[in-house]
C-alpha cells in the first residue's frame, strides 16, 4: 500500500493488465477486470515506460483491426483447401494405421 491506502501497482502487473484487457474476447470477461484496468491506467499516467507500452499496445492493435477490416472478405485460392485436405487425410489415415498396430500388439 502507498500513502493514504491507495494500493501501488508494479509495471510487470500493470502491462499485465494491459495485455488481458486488450485480448479479453468478450465485455462479460472485460467487466470483471475494470477496476484493476483503473488502476493500471492510473499507473501509465505516473510511469513513463509503462505509457509508452499501452501507446504502442494501442497502436498494434489499431492496426490488427485495420488488417482484419481490409482482409475479412478474402478467400484463400481453392488449392490451398485441396492441399489442406489432402494433408488432414493422410495424417488421418497415419495415425489410424498407427494406432491399429499398436492396438493389435496390445490384443
């Protein structure tokens, strides 16, 4: 505790924090976090280095949001879902080969 029992937060907690609240996939997970979100903005604005990372954790994600914008409406060429169909049946058929042995040795 600080002065007056205001609670003090580490930068290794705070960009913690940061990060959590900038991946929580949902508000309902956001909303259990608000008050330590609080109180790591309150931490940025007293410590420069931690300022500087939720700048720039900002700015990534500005732009993961602009990627994902300019990208949602692509499709991938249809050999590539050939190849990966191909590749998943193989494997299938792999480890079923693998797993038959193996049961047989085991019977």
């Amino acid at each position: 505790m600080g002065r007056f029992g205001v609670r003090l937060m580490m930068c290794d907690e705070c960009e913690r924090i940061l990060l959590d609240w900038t991946s929580a996939p949902t508000n309902d997970a956001r909303a259990s976090s608000v008050s330590l979100l609080t109180l790591a903005e309150s931490h940025t604005q007293s410590c420069p280095e931690c300022a500087s990372r939720s700048a720039d954790l900002a700015r990534l994600h500005a732009a993961l949001d602009q990627l994902r914008d300019s990208t949602s409406q692509m499709e991938a060429p249809a050999q590539v879902e050939t190849n990966l169909l191909a590749a998943f049946r193989q494997s299938t058929t792999r480890n079923a080969s693998f797993i038959g042995i193996n049961l047989g040795k085991l019977l």
